[in-house]
C-alpha cells in the first residue's frame, strides 16, 4: 500500500472514530438500556430535591425556543402520563433566566402537570455553567437579552443524590423504549435501597 493510500485510510478511521464517541460509550456498554447508561455524579440543584426512591428527568431549555424545547416538552408531557403512576419528576433549567420570570416558569410548569418543575440559575452564566457539569452546552448567540441560545436537547435522568443514571441525547425518541428504561431504573434503585 503507498502512502497517500496509507493516510487516506488513516484519515477516514479518524472521522468515523470521532463520529462514534458520542455514542461508543452506550455501544461499549451491554447495559440494556434504551438511553445511554452511565453512573456519575451530577450538580446539586440548589432548592430543588428528586423524589426520594425516585427519579427525576433534567432538561436545559428556555421558554423562548422555537427549536428543540417544544418538541422535546411534547416527549416529556407523553412520558409523565405514561409515568403518572411512579415516583418521577421532570425539571425544566432554564437557560435564559433574564427572560424566563419566576412568575413565567412556575406558569409553565403548571400548564404542564404537577409532575414538571422548573429551576432558575441567577444569569446565563450561572446557567451554562451548571449545564456544563452535565455534559450540556448552551452558547447565546449575539449579545442583546433576546438573542436565541443554542443547545443540546439532552435529557438527564438522576437519582434522588443527583447521581447521572441515563442520558437521551435527542428529541427524537422511542417513548415505549425510555418508559422501560426509567421503570426498569425505579426497579433497581428500588432494589439496591432495600439492601
């Protein structure tokens, strides 16, 4: 093989590689579960505790997105009546809270089912920041308050301490398939607290 053939070759295994480690861990992980598994620590949520013996499911948004936050609170919505029935909540951060209002938030919330809750960071700042320790981003594009924000669209899934049990990293989801996920994570969380 000559060398331009050799550095070809080298070049398409390194995007194909780099194309895969969003995904390699749940590939490399025979845990069986829909959602990528994962078992690291998250941020606290100052004023904000999960059901104990629960779960709770984090989103990173804000209310002015015309993007991935209506469709990814339509997966939500679906999953809490799905869900009516077990010990599951569903956070809404807000990534724009210069424009999402307590009074806005709690609205919303409300609008949604007594299962959704929602979380304030002081600034945007405070709120990237925290996304960032989940693995999230969120960048303002352009400087004015009413500039869009991009970011991912992942959901989060904790534990009552916050620990990062599951990742989806798309709005575009099997909602059979993340049902089965968070009751099969109810029942080992269940099991491994009665030990």
């Amino acid at each position: 093989m000559n060398r331009k053939t050799t550095s070809i070759l080298l070049f398409a295994a390194a995007f194909l590689l780099a194309l895969a480690l969003p995904v390699m861990p749940s590939l490399l992980n025979n845990s069986g579960f829909y959602g990528m598994a994962i078992n690291e620590p998250g941020e606290n949520l100052i004023g904000y505790q999960p059901p104990q013996e629960g779960l709770a499911v984090i989103f990173f948004g804000y209310r002015q997105c015309g993007t991935v936050c209506p469709v990814q609170l339509v997966n939500l919505l679906d999953l809490s009546q799905r869900l009516k029935d077990a010990p599951v909540e569903f956070l809404f951060v807000t990534l724009d809270p210069e424009n999402d209002t307590p009074d806005t938030l709690q609205q919303t919330t409300e609008s949604l089912g007594a299962a959704f809750k929602s979380h304030r960071p002081e600034t945007h700042q405070s709120a990237q920041k925290l996304a960032s320790a989940y693995n999230d981003f969120a960048v303002k594009q352009g400087g004015a308050p009413n500039d869009s924000i991009a970011h991912s669209a992942r959901l989060h899934v904790v534990t009552p301490d916050f620990r990062r049990r599951l990742v989806y990293a798309s709005p575009d989801l099997n909602l059979d398939l993340v049902e089965q996920d968070l009751r099969r994570l109810l029942k080992e969380n269940k099991s491994e607290s009665a030990i």
